[in-house]
C-alpha cells in the first residue's frame, strides 16, 4: 500500500522535480501585468437549442418557457396566454466569458456556456444570439454557435450513464466584443506594473533594472506589489516604450517552498526546497460496517399464524491499529515523498497529516490549501 502512495505522490512531483529556488533571470512581462487594465468578466443569460430531448422539462423550469416565449415574440411570432409548451429540446444557459486587457471591438474570446435548470446534457446544441454585460449593466459582447461538449449523458429504463459534465459547454471564439472596455493604463504619461507575486525584493530588482536599461529615475518601487514607471522616451511611442519596458531582464528572489493542498480531492503539490523537520506522526483508522439482510418467518402449517419479514442486521467493529512512524529530516522532494508515504495512509489522510506538520513546525515550507 506505501509504495502504490508513494507512486501516486511521485507522479504529482515529477513536474516539480526540476524547479529551482536559485535566483534566476526572467523578463518583466512574466512578472508583472500592467495597472488600470485588468482582465473583465462578462455574463449572460440565453437559449441553447437543437438539444436531442435532453434539454429543460418547462413544467418544471418556468423561465425557460418565459424565454421561449419572449424570443418568438421578438421574431414577431405571438402566442395565447394560455399556450401550453413541452419542448425537450431546448435549455437555459448561463454564458460567462474573459476579456483579455487591451482587446479592442470585433475581438474574438472564448466563453463557457453551463445549464442552470434540469437540462442533463448540452451535447449538440447551438447557442442562440446572447448579450455579454459587465458589472456597470452595460452590453459588451455578443456570443452565439455551436458548443464544445466533452462530458455525456444517456439514460433509459430508469438507467443513466454519466461521464465527466455534461451540461458545461464551451465556445472556442465564439464571442465577439462589440465595444471597447475602458482602461486606464496610462495617466499623464506614467504606467504601473502589478506584480503578480508581490515581494520587496522582486520590486526593488525591477525597478532597478527598468531605470539601468532605461535612464535613471524612469521606474521607482512604491510597493512590494506595485512599480511606477515614466515615460521618458514619447517620441518612441507608448507602444514601443512599453514593449521595451516589459522586455527588460531581471534576477528575481529565491523561490518560497510552497506546499499546496486541495483538501476536497486529496491532491497535493509541492514546489521546489521544501523541507521536512524530524517528526513523530501516529496514524489510525477505525473501521465500523454494518450490513443488513431480510428474512422471511414462514408459520407452520395449519397454525392459522402469518408470513412476516424480518430484517436483520450484523456489526463489525475493527479498532484501529495505529501506526507510529519517525519522520527524520529530509531536504529533497524525493525523501519528503517517501517519508510521507512511510505512514501508509491515503492522499486525503495526508492532506490532515501536512497541515498538522505544518502547525508543529516541521514542515518548512508556505502551505496554501485551496
């Protein structure tokens, strides 16, 4: 059982194996991403139809009715009160998508598309005309056309058969931006770059190297997340100078050893110089089944007595058997794996057993669980 949970565990660090906690150089635009023009998310409400009987049951979803009903209103086609609708072909849909910064109008971008009433499949529908809004109410986007559906769903006589989720579709540039967003990367000829893992030092080291390549006092540090940058070259072009900016190389600190943890999966992934101090750790499970069976008491015959059911039930209790391992110091992913995996316990008991390492101190390394 420990070697088939130090496989598992191997495999999830083979990716990590490589990486360095040395300084390295790195350009800036791997860094940092530019102030005042952040990513936008949109959202919208629509239709997907062409659904082969796997879309919403409208007795049970009244808005997918409403919309339908709407929609033929808008093509001039009007209905009674009182009409009576069963398609099974058709679904109500969220549409999220994420406009990159920068993008301008007749941009493509992706979007996702997913079922919000009791459709069971998405698989070969078609997305009706959808308007993407931004949080201020405002019609960013428009998305429409045929999804991407890599989950499946079939059922019948009672029985189903799932695999991976159904009702989430994609949209492969099927969104087209119908109006630029509003940025503001640039005020009175200074821009600021975010970094995306604030650290002094990181900061100090870009702004250093901005103002050896550019001139000096063109980049200050203001913060561990945040550099100004002037603009001392606008005969070049603000394209170009930041172009420029963002092609400049810089040695960045030494990586923090990180541990993260995804505590409903049981996955865990460890970076580069993690280290395990020595450690006592007892682990133990406690085992309980119950099973359940029927029997039938049967009178004897001419007794005038009745045929009963009667249930049944046997308990099992196994007490846990407790493993006591001493985890002594290791300095290599390789070591730390083993010794983990020395407790014989699954990926979700190791999940518990880390971040107890964690709060004793053994564990040397930021331990982030998401």
């Amino acid at each position: 059982m420990a070697r088939r949970h130090l496989l598992a565990i191997s495999a999830l660090l083979i990716g990590s194996l490589g990486w360095a906690t040395a300084a390295r150089a790195e350009p800036i635009r791997d860094l940092v991403t530019i102030g005042g023009a952040p990513e936008n998310q949109l959202v919208g409400y629509g239709l997907v139809v062409g659904l082969a009987g796997s879309g919403d049951q409208t007795t049970q979803v009244p808005y997918t009715q409403q919309a339908i009903t709407n929609m033929l209103s808008h093509e001039g086609i009007t209905l009674p009160a009182t009409a009576f609708m069963l398609p099974n072909d058709v679904a109500s849909v969220m549409v999220t998508a994420t406009v990159p910064p920068f993008s301008e109008p007749g941009s493509a971008i992706n979007a996702t598309v997913a079922a919000i009433g009791n459709a069971t499949s998405l698989a070969g529908g078609v997305l009706l005309p959808t308007p993407l809004k931004g949080g201020n109410g405002l019609i960013y986007a428009q998305a429409q056309g045929p999804l991407l559906v890599s989950g499946f769903a079939a059922q019948a006589a009672g029985s189903s058969v799932t695999t991976n989720t159904p009702t989430v579709g994609r949209l492969s540039e099927g969104a087209i931006l119908s109006r630029p967003i509003p940025t503001e990367a640039d005020r009175d000829g200074h821009i600021t770059l975010l970094l995306r893992d604030p650290n002094f030092a990181d900061a100090a080291n870009i702004a250093a190297a901005i103002n050896v390549r550019m001139g000096a006092g063109t980049a200050r540090a203001v913060s561990p997340g945040l550099v100004a940058v002037t603009d001392y070259s606008p005969a070049a072009g603000d394209v170009a100078f930041v172009a420029e900016v963002l092609a400049v190389d810089v040695r960045t600190a030494p990586q923090i050893p990180t541990v993260v943890v995804d505590a409903q999966s049981g996955t865990i992934v460890m970076g580069g110089g993690v280290e395990l101090g020595p450690a006592v750790v007892s682990h133990g499970d406690l085992t309980v089944q119950i099973q359940a069976y029927n029997a039938v008491s049967q009178p004897a015959p001419f007794s005038n007595g009745r045929t009963t059911g009667v249930t049944n039930a046997t308990i099992n209790a196994r007490p846990p058997v407790a493993h006591v391992v001493n985890l002594p110091s290791t300095t290599t992913l390789a070591q730390v794996a083993a010794a983990l995996n020395a407790i014989g316990a699954t990926p979700l008991d190791l999940v518990a057993i880390i971040e107890a390492l964690k709060e004793a101190g053994a564990l040397k390394a930021d331990l982030k669980v998401i």
